[in-house]
C-alpha cells in the first residue's frame, strides 16, 4: 500500500492562522501538535495527502504557511468530493463531530483525521464493489480532475474498457436515461457534473436526491440532469416514453386513469403535457375544471426524474 497521511488543521477565523493540526498515517503512526517544523517532519516521504474538504480548506492554510515543505508535490485525495460519487444514496458532507460535547469547543483535529481516514477506506471499498462498467465510466470522466485524480492513482485503477465513452453511458444507462441525448458536448464542458448526476440515477432511490453541497459548488448538476431525464425527445425512447408519459404520472401519482375534460375539452391533460415538455404557459380554467393537477403532476413527475 502506497504511503499516505490523513490530516486535518483547525485554522482562526479571526487571522486565518494555523492553531491546531491533527494526522495520521495508515500504517497507525499519528501526530497532533500546531508545530509545523513537527508537522513537515511527519508527512516527510508521504506520497498521498489526504482530508476532508482539503483542497478548499486545510491545503489552502498549510501552503501558506508550510511553502518550502514539498506539500505542493503530494498527491491529494479529497473525501469530500468523492462522497457523493459513491454514497449517493445518503452522502457524507461533514464529518460527524460526536467527540464534541460542546458546540463552542475546538475541533479536535487528530479525531477528525481519524474519521477522514475511515470515510476514505469507505470510500475505497464502495468503489470496489461498483461493477466494472460504472467504474471505467467515472475514471473516464474523472481521471485528469484535480478532485478525482489522485484518488484513481491511489487505487491503482485504470480503465481498459475499449467502447467510445458516450455509448459507454448509454448502454449502462439504457431506460434511465434518454437515448437521444448528445453527451460528447456534456463529457467534453461537464464531466464531473456529469459523474454527480449518473451516480444519483444509478442507486435508484427515489428518495435521494441532490445534495445541497452538490449543487452549490457545480450549480450545472440540476441542469444536466434536466438535459438527461426531464425534457422529452421528439423521436420518443424507451426513457422518455415510460419516464415521462403523462398518463402513467397520473395513475402513479394519483390513481386515475384519464384527464377531466371541460365541455369535451381536453384543458387538463393539455395542460399537462405543456408543461412536462418544457413550455411556457398561461392556463384559464373555470371553477372545477381541475387546476392543482395541471400543476401538481408535472412537479412530482419532474421531481423524481430530476432527483429534486
């Protein structure tokens, strides 16, 4: 196993200044002290970092304050972005603080390196048991990323899977999403929004949706997802024609097996069918002509495809 050092560093909001820095390496050897002479003298002959929230966090604090160390030569493996990649169905955004007793107490950076450690071992052994098409899926998309790189190197994985990558993902997500979407573009501008949204679609649950985290920091997941699961093709596929069948929605949903019709006008089902493709609309409905579904079904539709 290649050489590696968990750590965390409790930093002040006030000056920005190193006040406590928490490691340990995975052969057991740890280190809690604010020394940086002591900290540099720890990591020495590490070849991976790792942490969560690391590159945006702790990286940041101990380059300034560490600049000669060789810390910029290491490998660095952030927990924080593969946990929705591979625990989509509940993902780990914060490491639990149940050492704390006290919400104004310090962290304790030592316990929280230890709990990066275990995520990230959570995270390695969820990866070995993706099949063998998802995982050449994500390390395609993923394996030049700063936030993804160094955890493939780590694992040693690389892909030897010969199909071009777009019809890769449409044959491992063939009914999930639509056939006639173009990804080379997606790939090409998106591709870890892209990993995000494949990984929710993939543990099938409808009850999972994107994290808060997720969509802060790569804001273009909701779109992708809509481009994906949410706007129907002219042509019609297996996706579309099941997913987004306005039909089955409202016995899904509400148990009917037809639309209200007003005066043998159509007004709801038209309505809806308006609204599930994406247009823009202006509905006038007398008293009774059945309003809230018009508005309802598209909304619980779009939210399961979605994974909103």
């Amino acid at each position: 196993m290649d050489s590696i050092a968990f750590i965390d560093t409790e930093v002040s909001l006030k000056n920005q200044e190193i006040l406590d820095i928490g490691g340990i390496k995975g052969d057991g050897n740890s280190f809690h002290s604010r020394s940086i002479s002591e900290f540099i003298s720890f990591i020495n002959g590490t070849r991976f970092i790792c942490g969560h929230n690391i590159l945006n966090h702790d990286l940041k604090f101990l380059q300034k304050a560490i600049p000669s160390s060789g810390i910029n030569q290491l490998n660095v493996i952030d927990t924080l972005f593969l946990s929705p990649l591979l625990f989509p169905t509940r993902p780990y955004h914060h490491l639990l603080k149940d050492d704390k007793l006290q919400t104004e107490e310090l962290n304790n950076p030592l316990n929280d390196s230890i709990k990066a450690r275990d995520l990230f071992f959570d995270e390695v052994s969820a990866f070995n048991q993706l099949d063998d098409t998802l995982k050449s899926i994500y390390f395609l998309l993923l394996n030049d990323k700063k936030e993804f790189r160094s955890f493939f190197e780590y694992i040693s994985f690389n892909s030897t899977n010969p199909v071009d990558l777009p019809d890769l993902i449409h044959q491992n997500f063939n009914s999930e999403i639509c056939s006639n979407v173009k990804l080379t573009d997606i790939i090409a501008l998106y591709p870890i929004e892209l990993a995000y949204c494949l990984a929710l679609i993939n543990c099938k649950n409808r009850y999972s949706i994107t994290p808060p985290w997720v969509i802060k920091n790569y804001p273009d997941v909701e779109r992708i997802m809509s481009i994906l699961r949410n706007k129907p093709c002219i042509s019609g596929c297996t996706y579309c024609n099941k997913a987004l069948d306005h039909y089955a929605g409202l016995n899904h949903y509400f148990g009917y097996n037809s639309f209200r019709k007003y005066a043998e006008k159509p007004l709801q089902e038209d309505a809806v069918k308006a609204a599930i493709e994406n247009k823009s609309i202006l509905v006038v409905f007398p008293t009774g002509g059945g309003k809230s579904i018009t508005f309802q079904l598209p909304a619980l539709m779009s939210g399961e495809s979605m994974k909103g």
